[in-house]
C-alpha cells in the first residue's frame, strides 16, 4: 500500500476533469498525487509521517500556467525606471530625473514601458521630449507592448540613426513630416537600430533580478511559465544557475528565436525535458517562437483594412510569411512546437494561409483580432489560440480609436473560439501586463475596461464563465505546452502542482469578487512555494 506524505482535505477540489471536477481532498506521495476524492476515503492513505493541510473549505485547483510571459525580462524590468502609469508629462519627466541619479555614470536608461495614451493622449513621446528630462546619458525606452521605443538624441547619435537611415524590412522609423528627421520614436525592427549598441544584460544579472520575479509567480498561484525568450542563452543559463541551486520554485517551459531553431534544437536534445526517473525538469525548451506582425498599440498589427485614425495604413508584417512558412516547417519537422505571433486580423489570416494542413501542436499567440470567417479556420487547423485576457480590458481603453467600433466586435472573441471548437489557453504577457491569474480570469469572465467604463461587459457577448477560463490557465495551458501528460489537471499520476484560493471563485456569488480573491497556497511538485498554509 502506498501511503500519502501529504494529505489536503477538508476542501472543494476543482480537478480541470471534465467528467469529475470534483472532490473533497488530495493525497500527494513522492510529488505526485496517489488519490483525489473524499476527505474519509483519502484519510485511509496516512501514515506515520503523513503531513496534513487542512483546507476549511477553501476551493483548490491545478497550478496555474501563464501561457505568455517574457520572464527574464519583467524581472530585470522590475529594477528599471517604471513609466506606465504615469498621468502626465511632469510625472513622466520627474520619474526619468530621479531614477536617473541611481545609474551609474555612462549607463543606458532601459525600460520604461511608457503608455502614449495614458500619459499624452495619445500622442507620441519624442526624443526632444526625453532630452529635457535626461541629455547626457543615452535613453532607450519601449512602450509597454514592447513593439515600440523611444531614444534619445544621445542614442540616436551612438546608433547612427539620422535623416538618411532607411527603415529595415519589417520596420518603421517616425519622421517629422516636414523634414524627415527621425523623431525618435522606432517601430518593431526599426529598435534594432538602437538596441544593438545597447550591452545586454550577462547570465548574472539575469540571475540577480529572478527572485523577485519568482516571488511574484508563487503569490499568484502561478506554478509554470511559458517563456517566449528573447534573447536564448543568457536566460537559460540564469535559469541553471537558480536551478542548480534549488532555488527554481516554477516550472519554465522555453520558446528560442526561430531564426535560431537550428541552436533551439541542439540545446533541446541536450537537456531532455524529463530526468531518468521520469520526472518533469524544471527547465524545457518546447520550440520557437515567431512573429509576424507587431501590436495594436504601437499601430503596427497587420489588418486587411487600414486604422481608423490612420488612412491608408494597414500595419505590416514583421517577417517575409514565405520565409516564415519555411522557418516553420524546418522547426517543426525537427520536432520543435511553434510558437507563432500574430495580433491584427491579416496576420493571423496569413499565417492560416501559410500552414500547411492540421498543425497539431502550434500555438497562435495573442490571436486578438480575428474575422469570422476565420475563427473556424482555427479550429480546423487545430491550434491552440494562446491569449492573454487583460489586454482586453487594457486595449478597450483607446481600441476604436484605432480601429474603429465595427472592428471593437471581432476583438479578443473567447466565445467564438470556444464555441468553434478552438482550444483557449491564457497568460499575462508579463510585464506588458501583470502577472496575476486573477485579473485574467476576471478580464475573461466580466470584460470590464480598466477604465471603469462598460460595467456590464465591453462585448459581453464573448465574456465565458470561470470554469471555462480556469481551463485555459490549467488543463488547456500543460497542452500549449505540450506537458499535458504530468500537468493540467489534479488526478492520480500528475505532478501535485496546486493552488489553494481564500474564495471559491466558481460559485456565480463571487463573479465580482474575483479579482478580491487572493492565493494562499503554491505548491509545486507537493512542496509549498509560499511559506504559508491556510488555516
């Protein structure tokens, strides 16, 4: 007889099964769960050294997934100067002063992530603006999509960046108009001219900056990410390091550049994604990552009609598709999974037009804008449509000023795609967005702008219920991720990644109170990720 080192009980266990969602406890042995049913029938498992977690009710679910983040990233993000939410140019320029006397002489200003339409209206930052604020020591700050960047004058001179540079494939200098002049502001691989002067940041500052963002991850409930690397090796070895140490309280699943799939697939046969005892490791590399347009907020999503504030602008595709469709192909027939960015409704368009047949394993990432006729495709195709619900509450802000009401409709349609058959799974897009599993959730389920404005829903017709985003963040999320034999869900042989909430979030009483709805266990593999039990 197998006895349990660990019984939950006491509680309502929400398992993600759709033929048997529900239980009362959880017996865990050796990091996997041995049993779920009721509290009487598990306590029938205990042992001598059977450790207990009484739950009081609360309700317990699967570990969540965040399906979008750019880990290294937010983290390193967390130590730069924080421009978001700032009202008004005097708070944006006050900011920029004062974190520019922590930088040691000579460093670049990085981060930012900066909101035009909050801090503007809507218009964009210059580099003349960011030289009032910070002269002598060059600038470089991205809008928070990242799709967008803004330089100083002092950048712009070390990258060389004047009247005469051509825009590269894929990329958008903006120039005044009446003279051409760079204004500073660099669209998608127009901040490649900047970035490359910029030193980036060594395995060991990487290393530095995690545990804060790990901390975050285990307060949220959130037990594995999928991260869409920018920059491969630097990351992952950061990622040894704390894992090394045994300091790595979160799963990380790994989308290399495909324009190095070739690389993604040596370091893939390298580290093979279970150890010889069949255990999942903490660090995967899943596939690649692609793009094929830019984003709605930077105005370079690619559409089949132009915005509505810009005449004759469609957005663009990043990427040649033929030259991505190749890309693809060589990645997946190395058995690689492809993870392929696509926002406005062109590009997902194209990037149905250029699979080839089923794609079982290929994930859409963002899929924000859709047209009808398209949303079966998907389905057809079978991908998973990887999307990240804050945006629509975030987006809902200025989107029809983009795009226009009528487009308003095809935005972020999670019950279409439920409806058609189409595989949801959710994320943050960290830090475009927070990494907080509950405002997803409530972003899916209510589609309340965070403006205050639509109390009823923002389209509520494509709002969907908990259970059903709550699929997206657990079961539909290990399938993203191809892991969904060990994760997912809460049944006898899965890892015990779990997480125990204060409310029960599925009962409709509460379908205003999730985002008040607080995490008050982590567990990763049956060990607690948060040092503290409820009760």
């Amino acid at each position: 007889m197998t006895y349990a080192d660990l019984l939950l009980f006491d509680g309502r266990v929400w398992t993600g099964l759709s033929d048997r969602p529900d239980a009362e406890a959880i017996a865990v042995s050796g990091g996997r769960i041995v049993a779920v049913g009721t509290t009487a029938d598990l306590f029938a498992l205990d042992g001598p050294d059977t450790r207990y977690i009484d739950l009081e009710g609360r309700l317990a679910t699967p570990g969540f997934h965040d399906c979008h983040v750019h880990f290294a990233g937010g983290c390193l993000q967390l130590g730069r100067v924080q421009l978001k939410d700032a009202k008004d140019e005097a708070e944006f320029g006050k900011r920029l002063r004062e974190f520019d006397r922590t930088l040691p002489e000579g460093a670049w200003m990085r981060g930012g992530r900066w909101d035009h339409d909050r801090t503007f209206g809507g218009a964009l930052p210059t580099a003349a603006l960011i030289d009032r604020y910070v002269a002598n020591r060059p600038v470089f700050l991205q809008r928070y999509d990242g799709h967008m960047a803004v330089a100083n004058s002092l950048a712009l001179r070390i990258a060389g960046v004047t009247r005469s540079t051509a825009g590269p494939p894929g990329g958008r200098i903006v120039r005044y108009p009446a003279t051409g002049e760079p204004t500073g502001v660099l669209q998608d691989e127009a901040m490649g001219l900047v970035w490359r002067h910029i030193p980036a940041p060594t395995a060991g500052e990487i290393a530095a900056a995690l545990p804060a963002g790990l901390a975050l991850a285990a307060r949220m409930g959130v037990t594995s990410v999928h991260d869409m690397l920018g920059d491969g090796g630097p990351c992952l070895e950061a990622y040894r390091r704390l894992d090394e140490r045994g300091e790595l309280p979160l799963r990380l699943n790994l989308y290399w550049p495909i324009s190095r799939w070739q690389e993604a697939v040596g370091v893939a046969r390298a580290a093979p994604p279970v150890s010889a005892d069949g255990t999942p490791e903490r660090i995967r590399l899943c596939g690649v990552k692609a793009f094929v347009d830019g984003s709605l907020g930077s105005s370079t999503a690619w559409f089949h009609e132009p915005y509505a504030n810009q005449p004759g602008d469609c957005g663009f595709p990043v990427v040649e598709m033929a030259e991505l469709a190749e890309q693809m192909h060589a990645a997946r027939a190395a058995g690689l999974q492809v993870a392929a960015h696509a926002i406005g409704d062109r590009a997902v368009s194209e990037l149905l037009d250029a699979m080839d047949g089923p794609q079982h394993g290929l994930r859409i990432e963002h899929a924000q804008h859709i047209r009808p006729q398209d949303v079966p495709r998907l389905a057809e195709a079978g991908v998973v449509a990887s999307m990240q619900p804050y945006h629509a509450i975030d987006d809902a802000r200025w989107m029809a000023e983009r795009i226009g009401e009528a487009r308003c409709a095809e935005a972020f349609p999670f019950r279409s795609l439920l409806d058609a058959g189409v595989a949801l799974a959710f994320g943050s897009d960290w830090p475009v967005a927070p990494l907080d599993v509950m405002a997803g959730i409530d972003a899916a389920v209510n589609r309340r702008p965070v403006d205050g404005t639509y109390a009823e829903g923002w389209h509520p017709e494509q709002r969907i219920g908990v259970p059903e985003a709550l699929v997206a963040y657990t079961r539909n999320a290990a399938r993203a991720a191809l892991a969904q034999e060990d994760l997912g869900t809460l049944e006898p042989g899965k890892q015990a990644d779990l997480v125990v909430l204060d409310r029960d979030i599925t009962d409709p009483v509460n379908r205003d109170a999730i985002t008040e709805t607080s995490v008050v266990l982590t567990m990763l593999a049956g060990t607690e990720c948060v040092p503290h039990a409820p009760g």
